[in-house]
C-alpha cells in the first residue's frame, strides 16, 4: 500500500454485509487511516464487525457521524440506500466510497452527483473489476495499439442464483430495492469494462431483457443486446444467472491487428501473427477476497485515500454505467 504524507483520516463504514470485509481489511492496513466505527441496523452484524478490527458499533448511522464525525464513510449498503445514505454523508461534511451501483435507479444517482459538486465532498464509485491484472493490461494494450483499432467487444456472463440467494436479502430480486437483477447486480461490472475498454460514449442500444421464471424474484434473470458506440466499436453482450453454476466472465476484444480475452481477472493478447502475451497479475492484498471479487477493492480503495485527483472519474464513469443500464431497460421496453 502506498504510503502518505497526509494526516491520518477518521473513516466510518455503514453496512456490514458480505461485501463489507473487501473494505475492512484494507482500511485495518493503512497507515494513514483510523477505522472509527462500522454501524449496521442488525446489532449482531455490527458488533462482530467491531470486534474483528477494533472499533465501535453502531445501529445508527446518523448517531455514529455526529459523534465520530468522520473525514470519510465507506457505504456498503443496499442499492436503495445508496443515494439517501450517502448524500447525507456528504452534506455532514464526509467524503463518501460507495459500492456499486451508485443508486437502484439514475435519478438517485445523478442526486449522489450533484451533492458532491454542491459541497466539494469527494465521491468514489467501487467498480473494482476495472483495477485487475487482465482488466489494466487489455486497457494499455489498447492505448499502445497494440492491437490496432478495436473494431467489436462481446461480452458474457453466465452465472447462478437460485430462490435462496434472493431469499438471503429482503431487497434482493425486487426492482424498488435492488433496480434490477442481472443487469445491475451481476453484470454491471462487464457492462462497465465494455465501456472502458471501448474508450467511447455509447451511441445506441438495442436489448432485451428477460425473466426465464427459474426463481420467483421479479428482476431479470436474462439480458442480451448490441451497444454501438460513438467511435465505431460494436458491442455485444449476453448476461443469465440462469447458468447451473458460476462460470467464469468472458470479455473479448477485437482488433484490426489482434484479439485480448480476458477471462475472470486475468488476459491474453494474441496478435496477427499469432503470438501471444499476457498480463501480469497485480500483487494481491494479504487477505482472501470471494474470486468473483477479484483483488480490485485494495487498488480502488488505496487510489481514493492517495489520488484524488483520480475519484471525480470513478464517480462520473459510474454515473455513465448506470445510464447505460436505464437504456438498455427503456430500450427492452415494458
């Protein structure tokens, strides 16, 4: 992790679910950082927290940020909660690191947006897929054209969620709470790196989005479609968690001169002549992370506390996957 001249921070997290120890134990690491508190509705989920990295429980979150008063909160809370949650943050004076997706719909997220313009708080977006191994080398390889102008991206993820993954989270599988299955939960990740990699504002869609009835959750379960982007790159998806288990993410890009296939969180160039290069991975953070996480969150986490010219980006191309995804439902129609 890299080091800081800067004063150590007071940070907060709020929301002690699954996705919150990615954030926890980088935050336990760093020198220039204080973990004050963690705070979850459920009192058992935050004390365990608590007691695990030494800090202060709370059920309150609004009681935590009067009396910590934090330079920072990390928010890892339902989709819904995004919005409201972290808006408040910021207008209490905190910076904000929030989880994917930036709200469960884009109206909440363009609110996140616009407070952070009105109080000059800093807000980043998780989109942790972005600082893998595979997913930084097929970015430069595309700068240092290596493999000529990128003509196609296709893109697939076929995983499985049953009825008790849904059942798992009350706000799981409902649009009001979650703003979608598929689309928002799973896949907009590769949604995102489909947009990064294309290095282009999208121009149109054309999508379906589908629910096969394999669960009684009332989101998407399916979602295929064509992205055509401003710059000419035709984009192609197909998204299920209808799968019989959890396959690997393909992301397949297209050049005039070569081919990068990054799979998981590694790739692999192979260019016209048919040899081959591939990335090398990352140094990973000293804990286990779930494999379907990667080894991004330390990366992405470390950038917000020590590069902050780099956040208003994440923030803003958060904003522009999540429109993305609104197109591709208002694109599906009713």
């Amino acid at each position: 992790m890299s080091q800081s001249t800067v004063p150590v921070r007071n940070v907060c997290l709020i929301g002690c679910g699954v996705i919150c120890r990615n954030h926890l134990e980088v935050l336990s690491r760093m020198e220039d950082v204080r973990l004050c508190a963690v705070c979850d509705i459920i009192p058992e989920r935050a004390q365990k927290a608590a007691a695990q990295y030494h800090c202060k429980a709370y059920t309150d979150y609004r009681v935590m940020l009067e009396e910590i008063r934090p330079d920072a909160v990390h928010v890892c809370l339902p989709h819904f909660l995004h919005a409201p949650v972290s808006v408040d943050c910021m207008l209490r004076g905190a910076d904000v690191l929030c989880e994917k997706p930036m709200h469960s719909d884009y109206e909440g997220a363009l609110s996140m947006k616009e407070t952070a313009k009105k109080t000059g708080r800093r807000l980043g977006i998780i989109f942790q897929n972005r600082y893998n191994s595979g997913s930084v080398f097929a970015r430069d390889a595309i700068r240092e054209g290596k493999i000529g102008r990128v003509l196609g991206i296709t893109a697939t993820v076929m995983w499985h969620r049953d009825d008790a993954y849904y059942a798992s989270d009350e706000w799981r599988g409902r649009y009001e709470t979650a703003g979608g299955g598929v689309l928002i939960n799973q896949a907009i990740h590769t949604l995102d790196l489909m947009r990064w990699l294309a290095d282009s504002e999208v121009e149109s869609v054309k999508a379906t989005v589908s629910h096969h009835g394999l669960t009684r959750a009332e989101v998407e379960d399916t979602s295929e479609g064509v992205i055509l982007f401003e710059n000419g790159v035709r984009g192609l998806y197909y998204f299920s968690i209808n799968n019989s288990f959890d396959d690997s993410i393909s992301v397949k890009v297209h050049g005039e001169r070569g081919n990068i296939h990054i799979c998981g969180s590694r790739a692999r160039l192979t260019d016209a002549q048919g040899n081959v290069l591939e990335d090398e991975e990352h140094k990973a953070p000293n804990f286990s992370p779930k494999a379907v996480y990667g080894t991004g969150h330390a990366l992405q986490i470390d950038e917000f506390y020590h590069h902050p010219e780099k956040v208003e980006q994440t923030m803003e191309n958060a904003l522009k996957t999540q429109k993305l995804i609104r197109d591709i439902f208002e694109s599906a129609g009713p």
